[in-house]
C-alpha cells in the first residue's frame, strides 16, 4: 500500500558549482556521450554516484536507451547510503513545480495521474513485501539531472524515484540528441553508487548487479504546446490518441524506476505507417494508446524482479 510522508532527509546536495558546470546547454554532447559528459560532471564534485542508463519512450520511431554497462542494477533492500530511502519501502517524490502542462494541465491533475500510476504497480501480489512511499514535496527543487543540461537549479535528492515533471523541448534535444524533442514523450535516468575509486560499480549484497541509487523521470511539455509540431498531440487525462495520456507514460516510467527494462518487438502497418508491438505491454518501448493496468507480460517481469524482496 503506497503510505505518504511528511517527514524528509535530503542527504544528496548539491551546490551551485554543479549547476554552473552543466549550464548552458550547449557543451553537453548528445546520444551516448550524454552519460560520459554526466559522469565526468559527477566524478568532478566528489560524488559517489554515476549514471547508468537513461530510457527513452516515445511516439512514433522508438530510440534505443543509453547504458554504460551491461550488467543489470537493482535497488538494495535497508542500503543506508540511501539516506533519503526508507528500509525496505521504495520512496518517490512529485515536484509539484513543474507539474502544469503546456497542454492546459494542472499539478494537481498530473500528480494525481502519477499517484494512481505508482498504486498500480504497488496492487501486484508480487509487492506484498514492498510499501511504495510517497515523500511530501519539498518546496525546493527536489532533482538534479535537468540542471546539468542548464535547465533549473541543482537540487538535493528526498526520495528514491523522483518525478521531475515537465520540461521543455530543448531539454529533451538537448539529452536525446536531434530529433529528441519531437520524438521523445518522457525518460527515465537511474543512477548507480561507485566505489571511492570513482570508477568500479558497487555489490554489497553479492547478487551480482550493480546498486541502484536514485531515479529521475522526466515529462516532455512540447506535447500540446500551440507554438510547436507537437500540439496535435495534447497531454491529457484519460484521452485517446492522438492524445497523450499521462497515467499510461507515468504507469511505464514507474516500471523504470521499479527496475523494470522495455520488451516487445515493435512494427508498422504499411498501409498507415501504425505502430504495433507484440506483445503490447505498459513496457514497450513506444506509445500505442491508453493503458492503464498491467498485464501477464508485464506483471511477469516484475514479479521478477520483486517476488523475492527483501531476500534478493
């Protein structure tokens, strides 16, 4: 059962010498070379976390996911580097800031969307031993990542999965390389902890994947801007496409921070360029409409991946 907190522990900070090395926009380098630029970032403040894979969803064609290494990384049950963790329970925050779409959303609207997304995966039989928490809104910017690229302020970290809300187009360029402002709909960026060497990942419960420390998701606000291609395609709540609607993205998003990967082999009907995907699950990589519950598919991959906690 997803339980709210009130209480915060922000243990990752980071100054304002963070946000000067990413600002700008202009110096990172786009595709791959994103998460070197990010890591070098990081490795330069002393910090003992490294980005590990960013995950794009989309419409239309679908881009592959960045990673550094190949080796999969999960979340570690009562990791006290985790400080702004909880025990056992998986931890999630909703900056309420960036949360009004350009498309005519409120924040209220979009983090309710969001809530009901994380109740969802948390409804699984497979969860019975996990408690998905939500954290108060801070007041303060509560992620990282955006102000690396020049969009925002450095943050602190309050939860483990934080929903950074809606940004711009150029952001979304900016990480995703050309095209990644028309085509990407949302990411997901999950961080990883590194030995004091700055480099090797670390296992310190010996299950042979590396220790997820934070995930940040990120909201495409171009989708339904008057003053873009996009506005034929609108956020919404409960629409059709060509709508967009954002419980089905949030709903696939949290399946990220819930270590969960993207399946499904996509195609196009030739006659109307449609994509398709078999099997048609909340984690394929691509949008194809509302979906909302989880299905065998999925629920198979999470189960997975949860059935065992907190004996992983």
């Amino acid at each position: 059962m997803r339980r709210t907190f009130v209480v915060l522990a922000a243990v990752l900070v980071l100054t304002g010498a963070f946000a000067a090395a990413g600002s700008g926009g202009g110096g990172q380098a786009s595709g791959p070379g994103v998460l070197t630029q990010v890591n070098e970032q990081l490795a330069a403040m002393g910090l003992n976390i490294r980005a590990e894979q960013i995950e794009f969803f989309t419409i239309g064609q679908s881009r592959p996911s960045n990673r550094v290494h190949g080796q999969e990384f999960r979340w570690v049950p009562n990791d006290t580097r985790r400080t702004w963790g909880q025990g056992t329970d998986i931890t999630y925050l909703v900056d309420g800031s960036d949360g009004r779409t350009a498309s005519g959303l409120t924040s209220a609207q979009t983090e309710a969307a969001i809530d009901r997304s994380l109740d969802t995966w948390d409804a699984e039989d497979c969860m019975s031993e996990v408690d998905i928490v939500e954290r108060a809104d801070p007041g303060r910017d509560p992620d990282f990542f955006d102000s690396l690229f020049g969009f925002g302020q450095a943050g602190g970290t309050f939860a483990d999965i934080t929903e950074a809300g809606w940004l711009p187009r150029d952001f979304f360029e900016a990480v995703g390389g050309p095209g990644g402002g028309r085509g990407i709909l949302a990411f997901s960026v999950s961080f990883i902890f590194v030995e004091d060497d700055g480099e090797t990942p670390t296992d310190i419960n010996g299950d042979n994947r590396l220790d997820t420390a934070l995930n940040e998701v990120y909201y495409n606000d171009t989708f339904g801007d008057r003053r873009d291609d996009r506005a034929g395609n609108p956020w919404g709540i409960d629409v059709a496409l060509p709508g967009i609607d954002v419980e089905t993205v949030a709903l696939h998003e949290a399946g990220h921070g819930l270590s969960q990967g993207h399946f499904g082999k996509a195609f196009a009907t030739s006659s109307n360029g449609k994509l398709h995907f078999a099997p048609r699950a909340v984690m394929n990589a691509g949008y194809s409409g509302v979906q909302q519950t989880i299905d065998q598919t999925d629920n198979a991959g999470h189960c997975s991946i949860w059935a065992s906690w907190p004996n992983n």
